[in-house]
C-alpha cells in the first residue's frame, strides 16, 4: 500500500484524502468501479497491486504467510509417514474448533488414528497434563496442539521429557522463553494475520485435493469472523470461501444454522450473526464438543439435534452476558478494572469485548476460580496494546496470552490492586469516539473524518454495486465513512431492533440513517454534518440497503 498519511487535508472542518482526480477515473474504468469507491480506496493507501492481492483477487495463503516453516513441514511429514496416531488439543472458541476440525477431517479422509480434545471452560485455555495423561496410557506419543499451545512453554517442555513430540498450531503472542528449538511452532510471526485454523489450513494444503481444498477453507473462513481476524489478502481468500453454496452443503449442520436466519445466498454477515454465536456458545457455557460435533457432522438429521443443543446454550449465554453487561455499564466508564468473584467465567470476554467497544477503552473483566486465582479477559482500544500491558504486568505472578487487541490473565487474588495501579498508569482513557469523533456533538472545531462525500446518486444501484464488490469491511479494512453536509433532521423514526431512524434532507433532496438508541441525540428541525457508512443486512430472505451514522456534529 502506498504511504498516503501526509496528504490528508481539512476541508471547511472536514478531514477527508486528497485523491488525484485524473488517477480516479482511470481506475474507475480498470477496476469497474464508481469514481466515489475509488476514493475510497485511494485515500486508504489502495493501488493497483494492492487492489487485486488484497481485495479482489486473494491469494490462498503459502508458508509465506507464517514465519519458519522448515522444522514444522518436516515433523508433519515424519508423522504421515510413520502413520504414528496423533492426539490434536484444541481451544474451545471457534478458531480451536475449527482448527480441530481442519485436522480431523484431514486425518480421517487419510484413516490416519488421531482423537481430539477440546478445552473446556475449566481449563482456562491452557494445557492440562492430566488431561493429556490418558491418551499417553493409550500409547499416544504425537501432539498437535491448536489455538493455545504458545502460552503453555512449561507444560510442552515437561511432556519432551515424558517421550512426547509436540506441534503448536497457534496465532497468539509467542513469549520469549518459547522453547524455539525442541517444539516446531506453525505460527503468522508478523508475516499475516491467520488465525489458527488459517495457519492449519497452510500446513496441510500441499496434501489437499481440488475437492478437499475449498471444506477446509471454509472452515478457516469460520475462525476469521470467529477471531474477528483482518478482512485482507489470505483471511479475505478464506472468508469468501463461505460464500460457496456447493461447499456449504458439505456442512449440514452450519446450514441449518442459516437456514433458520434465510432461505436465500448466504451473505458473510449470515455468518457474523447466524453461525459465529451458536458455534461459540457450547465452550463459554462449559463444553464445546457440540459445535466441533456439528462441525464434523455430514448428515442431516444428526446436525438437527446438535443445532437444538447450540440454540439453548445461546439463549442461556446470552442472558447471563446481558445481566454482566448491564452491571457493569451501571458502575460506568470511569472504571476500567471490573471484577466479582460470583460472575459466570464463560461471558467475561464478550461482556469485555462489547464494553471497550462502547466506551472505546480498555477494559479487564475477571472473576474468581475454583483455585481462588482470577480470571479474565482484557479488550485494548484507544491505541492500548495487549504486548504492553503484558510487559507493565512484568515481575509478577502472572500467566496469559492474547492477541495485539485482546487477551487472558490468571493472577493471585491478592494482586488485584497491583494490577489495578499498574494498568491505571498504562490505559489510555482519554474519550475519543472510534471513528475519530466523540458521538455526543463533540467540539465543533474538530474536522470530521471521512472517505469521501456522500454522492447525489446514493440510491443509484451503481454506488451499491461498489459496495457489494469490496463487501466484506470489518477488522483491517473498515466500513467506509461518508460525510453528508447540513443535513436537517425532519423527523425521529423507530427503527429495527435496537437501532432508531431519523429522516433528513439535504441538498440532494432527502435521506435516512439509523443509530442505536442512545447513542446520538439529534434534534428535529435542528441542522448536523453527519458521518454515515452504508451497509447490507440480511434481513429475512431479503437484503436491506441502509446508512448507518458513525458520527455527527451541528452544522
């Protein structure tokens, strides 16, 4: 991508990219797209070359996407070749499922002896050697450990001196002490942004078939909104894989799952909001068997069961994550340490997760466990990064591993001020809004920051042609920012679910953006510059074309 941040300019109080005009229709006719996207894309560092590898055209990811691959290709190679059974140990989320079922359906294709274990709640997401301790008994002498194998360096070095050879297929943060030499890491290392199930597929891929191929991208397509992964190059290869209808007919349990949300071509939101929560679920209330069970599942019938399982283990996450939400928005932003020894441990990283994106900071969300240590999640925001927490936190009995963004901690109870005083030091809370804004009016001197103005033609189905073409936006390539100028709300409408309409116009006649309630308070008859990205949303066996406000101030 090209370096484009010194050529961002302030225009009559909005921040939007300087884009070479006769650049813009050039690349409007190459890429068939409206001059308006191009923009867009331009004023993100997006060129040619970019355009193609990172959008468009996405390469499947090679051992280029991880760091070394010499000593892993040849452990995995030894194992196909000694038919040595394999024990695969995986998270509980949907990354260390899938990771798990990549391998799984792998070996079993090949009748190669292999079993899975699946963390559970209990385990913390961590390796437990007596968990491990029977399948040594059984004669098993292989580990390929998924999803979490690079925070537990002590335990893989005990199981080398029990006779063990050990894999870690892992994504997370790599210590210092990882021990480089003996344990083969199949690892992004900075090259990428996979995942762990997107690292899985890298390794076996040279042994897959045409027909294999697609299955087990699908499934690494799965961890990517799973992991809320960057949406660009390999992970967008991934991600578009679960556009396949062909494909996703080799998975009857994921399409029940959709096809309880449409009848029609599933989206990649279908997926955010139809399948990502219910394979989730099953391991934050205790066990994830189920999801990985529905994840290897090739009949019908058998998925329908499993589905009624996930659904009612939804429906009870998600009435325990809302009463955790709730109390702890009661005790306010103020705070960013938020702990009770009672709360249910499967939701803390939602609740976390939702709460630091609200308030836009960091947050920590712990309770107590059975050895009376805490436990919890971390959520970074506001330029917070889970690496320099870690090192705040160094010299204390501490244990946890994460993404840049987000992580897990394990510490004594008695540490909880520490911890608390040291991150007070660390956290940024200064208030600023995610997309450059404040959502609250904010102060009107400061330049709203967009993509590109919003064109008379919004409705045309042109512009919308654009959006579906770059469609997916989320982690790495976000939603695109439209700026509406002196837009005069008419009227205050309800909307859908918990998201409130208003009706404007503007020079280019009138207009509709949805907010969720609460979050902006617009007057009628009152003049605002508003900030509005689009979005398609399945709704029913339809797709709703709508604007959402991202920001707004009066005009």
């Amino acid at each position: 991508m090209m370096d484009t941040s010194s050529r961002r300019q302030a225009i009559r109080d909005w921040d939007v990219q300087d884009t070479d005009e006769s650049s813009v229709y050039a690349l409007s006719r190459a890429w068939g797209l409206d001059p308006v996207w191009v923009r867009v894309l331009l004023g993100r560092g997006i060129d040619k070359r970019s355009y193609e590898r990172d959008i468009t055209s996405p390469a499947p990811p090679g051992d280029d996407s991880l760091g070394e691959m010499a000593e892993p290709r040849a452990w995995f190679h030894d194992l196909l070749s000694s038919g040595e059974p394999v024990l695969v140990y995986a998270d509980l989320d949907v990354d260390g499922l899938s990771s798990a079922a990549i391998l799984s359906r792998f070996f079993r294709l090949r009748h190669h002896s292999h079993a899975v274990l699946l963390a559970n709640r209990e385990d913390g997401r961590s390796l437990l050697p007596s968990r491990i301790r029977p399948f040594q008994k059984k004669g098993f002498r292989r580990i390929i450990v998924c999803d979490m194998g690079t925070s537990s360096a002590d335990v893989l070095r005990m199981l080398l001196g029990e006779g063990m050879s050990c894999l870690v297929v892992d994504h997370h943060l790599v210590p210092e002490e990882w021990p480089r030499h003996s344990v083969p890491l199949v690892h992004p290392s900075g090259r990428s942004a996979l995942t762990s199930a997107g690292a899985a597929y890298t390794l076996i891929r040279p042994y897959l078939s045409s027909e294999e191929e697609p299955q087990m991208a699908f499934l690494a397509g799965l961890s990517v909104l799973g992991d809320r992964a960057p949406l660009i190059r390999e992970n967008r290869y991934l991600t578009l894989s679960l556009l396949s209808e062909e494909t996703l007919a080799v998975f009857p349990g994921i399409r029940l799952l959709l096809r309880r949300r449409v009848r029609r071509a599933p989206i990649v939101s279908d997926y955010s909001f139809g399948v990502i929560p219910f394979l989730n679920a099953p391991g934050r209330m205790g066990d994830p068997s189920p999801s990985f069970d529905l994840l290897m599942s090739s009949s019908a019938g058998e998925s329908e069961k499993t589905v009624a399982v996930l659904l009612e283990m939804n429906r009870r996450r998600q009435e325990l994550e809302w009463l955790l939400y709730e109390e702890i928005r009661r005790k306010g932003p103020e705070e960013f340490v938020f702990f009770d020894k009672d709360w249910f441990p499967g939701v803390l990283g939602r609740v976390a997760h939702r709460v630091s994106e609200e308030w836009n900071r960091t947050v920590f969300v712990g309770t107590m466990t059975a050895s009376f240590t805490i436990r919890g999640s971390i959520r970074c925001r506001n330029g917070d990064r889970f690496s320099d927490i870690m090192a705040a936190l160094s010299g204390l009995p501490i244990t946890g591993g994460g993404h840049p963004m987000a992580g897990g901690l394990e510490f004594p109870a008695d540490l909880l001020p520490e911890v608390s005083r040291r991150l007070s030091r660390l956290i940024n809370t200064s208030p600023l809004n995610p997309e450059g804004g404040t959502m609250e009016g904010g102060d009107e001197r400061d330049p709203l920051r967009i993509d590109a103005f919003l064109p008379a033609y919004f409705r045309n189905p042109i512009f919308w042609e654009g959006y579906r073409k770059l469609f997916p936006f989320g982690e790495g390539f976000s939603r695109p920012l439209f700026g509406v100028r002196r837009a005069r709300i008419e009227r205050l409408e309800e909307g859908n679910g918990k998201m409130q309409a208003c009706a404007y116009r503007w020079r280019h006649g009138s207009g509709r953006a949805f907010f969720r309630e609460g979050e902006a308070i617009l007057s009628p008859g009152q003049d605002y510059d508003l900030v509005v990205t689009p979005e398609i949303r399945g709704k029913g066996d339809y797709l709703e074309r709508l604007f959402v406000v991202a920001d707004y101030r009066p005009a």
